[in-house]
C-alpha cells in the first residue's frame, strides 16, 4: 500500500506544466480567456491555433514574461505569477524570430547562452565538444552563425535552448521557412530531447507536424477548444488529418487575425 | 564566467567585428571636433590690411607697428593715393584700408584730435564688422598707451568703438560646447542602438526569457559603450589640446571626472530612447537629429543663455550638456578648481539615476 501511494505522488509530480483558468485581458480584450490543461514530464505538447487566437499571449505567461490577469500556472513546478525568476533559470525558449547572434561564432553562442543560464566553465568546454559531434558541426565550430544555412541555424538554437537542461523547452514556431526534409531532421531533435526527459511545448502552423506531437490543443479566440492526441482528434472530428481537425474548429473563430 | 561577463563579452565582440561602425563611432568625433572647432569660430586671423600713411610720423608709425605685430592682421600694402585704394578692393588684394589724415600726429598734438579711416570690403558685412572691430581696438589700445603717458586727452577717431574682448578669448568658448555636444550625441546613439538592435533581431525576447534581470543586461549594455566613448573623450580632448590649441586652464582631474559622469548620463539617455522604440532607425534619428537641435540651441554652446526669454531659459536646465558645459568651461577655459562644479556634478549624477530610473521602469513595463 505504501509503495503504491508512493508512486502516485511521483506520477502527481510529473506533470511539468499546471495551468488552471489562466485569463489574460488587456483592457476590455480578453485575450486568453480561462485556459486549463496539465502537461507531464518528457511529453510532446503541441499549441495550436489561428493567428491572434491567443497562443503567444498564453506562451508568454507560462515563460514569466507576462503576468496573468487570473488563473494559475505551475512551470518546472514553480508558481507562474510570484516566481518567474526560478521558472526562467529552468525553461529553455527559442523564438520564430532567430535565437542566436549572428555576428558571433557557433561555439561563441553556445557559450553565451550557457553562461547567461549560469553553467560552469568547464561544463559548457566538455558539453560543447559533445554537442557538436552530435550535430556534425564540428567544422563549424568557429564560423560565424550568420554564414549558416537556414537548417543549421535552426537545429543550432534548438540545441542551445536545451544546453543547460532546462526541465520544459518552449518552441515558438520553430521550422518557419523550412523545407519538410529539414523540418524532419529537426523533429528528430525535439525526440531526442523529449527521450531525455526534457518537455516539449511547441507551437506551430504546420499540420504535418502537429502529427509528431504526443498530444496537442487547439485555441479559438482565447479558449481552447480541443485537447487530445492527435489520433484521438482525428477520431472525433471524423477527420483525415490535423488539417481538417484543425479547419473544423478554426472555422468557429469570429476573432480577426492580427 | 559570471552571465554578466559573458554578456559584456559578447557585446564586445558585436562591436569588434562590425568594422565600419566601430570605425564611425571613433571617426565622427575626431571629425566633428575639428570641423566644429574651427568652423565655429568668430575669431578672424590674418586679415590681409593696406596702409594709406600721407603723414608718416612717430604716431601713425607706432599705430603700424601695433597691427604688424597682431595676429589679426597682415600689413600686405602701403598705397599712397585714394585711387590706389579702390585697386586694392578691386585686386582683392586687401580686406581693410587704414587711412591716416595728413600730418597726423601735430593734429593730435594740437587740437587733441585726429581721424583714422578705416575702409572695409563689406562684401561679407560679417567679416567687414568683425575686423573694423579687431582694428578699432588696436587703435583705441595705441590710444591709452598715449593718455598714459600725457595725462592729456588725446583723441583719435574711428569711431567705431570697442566691441570686442581684446585678448579675443571667446572663442575657446565653443570648444567645451562642442565636447559637450558630440560625447552626448554618439554616446546616446551608441547604447540606443545597440539594445534597439536587439530587439530588431528577436534575440530580445531570448534575453528576456532568460534569468538575467533586466537590470544586468542594460548594465552590460553599457559597459562596453562606456569604455568606447571614454576612447572618444581622450581622442576629442587631445584634439582639443594640442590641434585646437586651447588649454586646460583647471585641473585635468576634475575635468574626466565630470566628462565621466557626463558619459554616463549620456549612455542612460540612450537607453531611455532604445526603450521608445522598436527600429534602430528610429533610435538614431531619435539621439541625433532630435537631440541635436536643442542640445546645440539651448545648451549655451553657441549662444548665451543669459540672452533667452525666461522659459527658454528654465528649459535649457533639462539639457544635461548645458550643465557639462558649463563645467567644462569653468574648469578648462576659467582654470577653476573641481570644487566650484560641485552644482553641475550633483546635477548631473541627478540626471543619471532618474534617466535610469525611467528607463528600468519603462523596460519592465515592456513585458507585460
């Protein structure tokens, strides 16, 4: 009995991402109107949604960055509201806006970035070594980022958003402007890191790719509307993919896109 | 390596490798003190001057001497008759013909009197004022030096009377203006840019998410601008010294004390523009045409402050460069001891942690 109780409140413990009726107006505009779901650890969480359907808004509580009007959030086991500062030193983010500097060197960036996050001289030698023998960069490794392909760059700040291991990494449509082969090579990364126990909350406007998530949610003018794995959402919707899933619900939207 | 290291390092390497920037902000200001320092200038050097001496006597040889020996002007002719002077305006050989009366100095001697004529190339009426002024005083000086010795009133008349400070020191005047002006306009530009451009780039949002305070990424900003425009203030304070010949009348420590605190309130008044605006285009046109025109009209770099209508005058205090200014000039040109800059220190230490102040309040203020 003991036991079991035992791993019950591991298995509570798990879940990375709490959040209960989070709200966020601004003003008369309510742009995340009472959103709850809970995401555990290693899982691949996908946000989906229109433009101005409220998906960045929402992103931007769960990263510290914007505080909630109401609700509450849990991140890395954190309060959302009073702790951003600890939520901060355990996320990793990286934008659909680029994530490195372009006028700095591939192991220069990794350094930066691993230094903001407070790792130790030493880690960020030995872990640098590794990382790029794992991405194949290691000609790369003193060559501008600017010079990189579009590819690389991409798979680069992946990596760099998870150098100091952060419990959750928050993807802000990362693969825009990519090829699907790419986009694959990618994906491949998120599993990797997903394997290794690090959260995925990733959003995205490619459909293909909302069928590599473990589970995925769908936002309509601030609320969120479906909330299931993707075989399950095809299941209810009588869809054939995402796409159609994602259209049936969208289509309900009287929001204008920004 | 501490984060905040690690960040001052990186903007170290931004402007190490963006050669032709890094070169801009070291170039503009050695430039600009040049051209400001002798462009703005009302001081006229060796005008070119054509005696007319029918008299040729012990006063009007005296008088000669004088303007020989100043570095305002050069005697280039002696003419010797009122047709010649007309050749020399037409041969543009002269910008001013002195013309003595005949037997000028028994006139003096005996009726206390005597006229000099003093014919200027009012083609540049600016110019004409300006050295029908320089030559008047060298009269009236010539003047006193006869009074002296007589105790008699002896007057010679060009009429034209004293306008002008003698020693014509005035011009150093605009030297501390022109520091004050260019160490404000690049510093602020510098830090404006440097943090707009990251937003631009979307890495903004990186730092933001990141454990780093906002408090510590503007520091980090600043350090490495801060070092840059300290680079400037020894190449414009060389410049001033040893190309613009203007000394350092005060002490030279009290002086980089207060072009320190200068820079600094400079580099908050850049971060305060980078927090206004999302494009780098912006931000400049922001701290340099925007800040230019009051910092050179208000600042008492050029004109008197003292001159300005009340509320003018009131509004020329929020300039930080007037106060810097002022100090400069009372420590390099005045020769005055740190101690009585005390005012314009407290003011702009003010300045720096109100600009400070704003700006961490209108960072934050951007991530909600």
């Amino acid at each position: 009995m003991e036991n079991l109780q035992h791993t019950d409140t591991i298995m509570q413990s798990t879940k990375v991402i709490e959040v209960n009726k989070l709200v966020k107006r601004f003003g008369h505009f309510t742009a995340v109107d009472h959103i709850s779901f809970d995401v555990e650890k290693g899982e691949i969480f996908g946000f989906l949604g229109a433009n101005g359907a409220g998906k960045t808004t929402a992103m931007r509580m769960l990263c510290g960055l914007s505080k909630p009007t109401e609700g509450k959030g849990n991140v890395a086991g954190f309060d959302i509201e009073h702790q951003s500062e600890q939520v901060k030193k355990n996320i990793g983010y990286m934008s659909q806006k680029f994530s490195l500097y372009n006028d700095l060197k591939v192991w220069e960036n990794i350094r930066l970035f691993a230094g903001i996050y407070g790792m130790k001289d030493q880690d960020i030698k030995e872990k640098t070594a590794l990382l790029l023998e794992q991405l194949h960069f290691e000609k790369e490794r003193d060559v501008l980022v600017k010079s990189l392909p579009l590819g690389m760059k991409q798979k680069l700040a992946f990596s760099v958003a998870i150098f100091h291991t952060p419990k959750v990494v928050f993807l802000d449509e990362p693969t825009g402007g990519v090829d699907p082969a790419t986009r694959r090579q990618f994906w491949e990364l998120i599993y990797d890191a997903a394997a290794k126990g690090i959260t995925v909350f990733v959003t995205t406007h490619y459909m293909d790719e909302a069928e590599y998530c473990n589970r995925v949610s769908i936002m309509v003018d601030g609320r969120i509307e479906a909330l299931d794995s993707p075989q399950n959402l095809k299941t209810a919707f009588e869809a054939q993919n995402m796409d159609e899933v994602f259209q049936h619900l969208a289509r309900k939207a009287t929001r204008k896109a920004d | 390596m501490s984060p905040f290291l690690s960040f001052i390092q990186k903007e170290f390497h931004h402007i190490f490798r963006d050669h032709r920037t890094m070169l801009i902000l070291l170039g503009i200001p050695i430039i600009e003190v040049i051209l400001f320092g002798f462009a703005i200038t009302t001081e006229i050097k060796n005008s070119k001057i054509a005696i007319f001496d029918p008299s040729n006597d012990i006063a009007t040889q005296r008088i000669i001497e004088r303007f020989k020996a100043s570095d305002y002007f050069d005697v280039v002719q002696y003419v010797h008759s009122s047709k010649e002077i007309q050749q020399v305006f037409r041969q543009n050989k002269a910008q001013l013909v002195m013309a003595f009366d005949e037997r000028f100095y028994e006139t003096l001697l005996h009726t206390g009197k005597a006229n000099i004529q003093l014919i200027a190339d009012a083609t540049d009426p600016n110019t004409a004022t300006t050295i029908t002024n320089y030559a008047s005083s060298i009269i009236s000086s010539y003047q006193q030096e006869l009074m002296g010795q007589n105790k008699v009133p002896y007057q010679i008349t060009p009429v034209i009377k004293l306008l002008y400070n003698p020693q014509m020191k005035g011009s150093f005047n605009f030297v501390p203006g022109v520091l004050g002006m260019i160490l404000l306009l690049i510093s602020a530009m510098m830090t404006s840019i440097a943090i707009v451009r990251e937003k631009e780039i979307g890495t903004m949002e990186i730092l933001l998410v990141s454990p780093m305070n906002p408090l510590a990424i503007i520091l980090a900003k600043m350090v490495p601008y801060f070092l840059l425009s300290c680079v400037n203030l020894t190449t414009v304070l060389l410049i001033s010294v040893f190309v613009l010949h203007v000394p350092i009348a005060g002490s030279l420590g009290g002086l980089i004390l207060v072009s320190l605190i200068f820079l600094l309130v400079s580099l908050a008044l850049g971060m305060l523009v980078s927090t206004l605006t999302d494009s780098q285009l912006v931000a400049m046109l922001m701290s340099s045409a925007v800040f230019m025109l009051p910092v050179i009209l208000l600042s008492g770099m050029i004109y008197p402050i003292a001159n300005m209508p009340i509320w003018l005058q009131w509004l020329s205090n929020i300039i930080p460069a007037k106060w810097y200014i002022s100090a400069v000039r009372s420590i390099m040109i005045e020769g005055l001891n740190i101690t009585f800059v005390f005012k314009e220190i407290m003011v702009l230490i003010l300045m720096f942690v109100i600009l400070v102040a704003i700006s961490l309040k209108k960072f934050k203020v951007r991530l909600e």
